[in-house]
C-alpha cells in the first residue's frame, strides 16, 4: 500500500549541498508529487508531497537525513491509497 505525506527539508549551507541534495531528490523522483521551496540568503525551506511505500518514504528521509547541513522531518498520514 502506498501512504500520502509531507517531508519538510531545511537546507543550510552552500550551493554545493543543493546540488548534491538535489541528485537524490532525483532518484526518489518516482514517489515525489509535489515540490515547493522558499530560497533564502542563509537558510532554505523545502516541502514535498509524496506518495509511496512507508519503506520508500523512510528511505528518501534517510538518504537526506545523512547530508551535513540539512534537517529533514516526514509526517505520512494514516491514508492508504491502492496501488
């Protein structure tokens, strides 16, 4: 079953941490519904919705969790959507 969420990103750092956050943004890009930033000078703010397995979720939260510079936190409600 896949689950709907929200994972909520905070970039802190320079453009070399976007870039390198955006090539797993990619690979994930299958369970990624929507998108939205809010650039900053110092601090940046990204929201995604996502649609996919809890493991699929969990793995996309991990991968971005291992980056310095970034805090990332997903909430998956308890709505289940058939494959």
């Amino acid at each position: 079953m896949k689950r709907i969420g929200v994972v909520g990103i905070v970039v802190k750092g320079d453009r070399s941490l976007a870039l390198e956050m955006q090539k797993v943004l990619s690979d994930f890009g299958d369970i990624i519904v929507g998108r939205m930033g809010v650039p900053r000078d110092n601090v940046s703010t990204i929201a995604l919705i996502v649609e996919g397995s809890q493991e699929r979720i969990s793995a996309l939260t991990g991968r971005l969790g291992q980056f310095d510079g970034l805090a990332v936190k997903s909430a998956l409600t308890s709505f289940e959507v058939q494959e």
